[in-house]
C-alpha cells in the first residue's frame, strides 16, 4: 500500500537529510496537489521564501506569474497547479555571491514519492538548468538557451524555461523568440489546464 499524502508531507516537513548544507536549517518549501495538471519545477527557495514559508514569494514569482499569465491569487489557490522545487530548502550562496545550486539529495529522495501522487499532469515546467538536468537528461542541449530553443522536442509534457530570476531579463533581450513563440504557447496551455 503506497504512502498517502499526508503522511508523505509529515516525512517531507520533517526532512532533515541535508541539514549540515544548509545554512538557515531545513524548511521545505513545496506544494504537492493530488489533482494538478500543471507541475512548476524550479531550483530552490531564496530567502523571502525561506522566511515566509510562501513559494515564489519574490521577484522571480512576479517574473514566474506574467510568463504563466497568472495572479497571485489563481497561482497559490489553484488546485489544478503544484509546485516542486529542485531543492524544497534553502542552500545558501557561493563565495561569488551567486544561488548555491539545490541539493542534489532533495529531488532524488521525494520527487518520485509525490509525483506518484500527481497522475493527472500533463505539463511539467522546468525553470532553469537543474530541473532541465534531472528532467530531460541526455536530451538536454550543450547549453540551457539551446534546450530552451529546442522545447518543441519535448513537449508535450516537459517545457524547459530560464529560471525566471533578475538575470533571465538579459536572457530574454538576447533571445526576443522566447517572448515571441515560447510564452503565448505557455499561456494558452496554462489557460487550457486550468480550465
Ligand atoms: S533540501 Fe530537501 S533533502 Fe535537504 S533537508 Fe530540505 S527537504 Fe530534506
């Protein structure tokens, strides 16, 4: 008999695997929901999120939520959309300053055991190179922007993004397809999924 849900959130809350990477300690941040149709994977909680328990509860959210053509209130309330980062706590910075990468633990232990619980999802959104890397694997291109041209090849179910971060601004200027062919595609899906 497989594990339910509510016991599955119990394990996950009680998470402690990766504790000594984490600087802030373990809060994981995920939202699992048994009838989504629309899975959001991205890389891991940053502070804001860290401190108020809320997923995208920052800028990359706002960025996250016009590329998704939705409010807030559609995006936290939905019960047809879930949320699952790469790594459901936060990891800290590098000494440049830059994210640390989510755990690798993290994915690789719970991702699976809820997915289990989310039969009905028929788009997966990768936002940024670590969900692509998990995700589509070998299929991946040399770089994240040659995956993110190349999403044609692997839809239906799977639509790789840049993460929707302060930087992925420049990625877009570069690349205007995204905005142009990739994001009225997404919108229209998320509109179809979501009734
Ligand atoms: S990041 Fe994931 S594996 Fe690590 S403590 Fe948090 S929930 Fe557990």
């Amino acid at each position: 008999m497989p594990e339910d849900l509510p016991a599955l959130r119990e394990r996950i809350a009680a998470c402690r695997i990766c504790e000594q990477h984490l600087p802030l300690g373990p809060r994981p941040v995920v939202v699992p929901r048994p009838e989504a149709r629309i899975l959001i994977v991205g890389q891991a909680p940053g502070t804001k999120v860290h401190e108020s328990g809320i997923p995208w509860n920052d800028r990359s959210g706002d960025r996250l939520r016009d590329w998704l053509g939705l409010d807030r209130e559609t995006f936290y309330t939905s019960e047809r959309l879930a949320i699952m980062p790469m790594g459901f706590c936060y990891p800290g910075v590098l000494p440049n300053g830059g994210d640390a990468p989510p755990r690798p633990e993290c994915a690789r232990k719970w991702h699976d055991p809820l997915l289990a619980h989310m039969p009905s999802i028929e788009l997966v959104v990768l936002a940024g190179m670590y969900a692509q890397a998990h995700y589509l694997g070998k299929a991946r291109k040399k770089t994240l922007t040659e995956t993110v041209r190349a999403w044609r090849e692997y839809g239906p179910r799977y639509l790789p993004l840049p993460h929707p971060s302060w930087r992925s601004g420049n990625i877009l200027k570069r690349n205007p397809w995204i905005e142009a062919e990739i994001l009225p595609h997404l919108r229209a899906e998320v509109a179809r999924l979501l009734g």
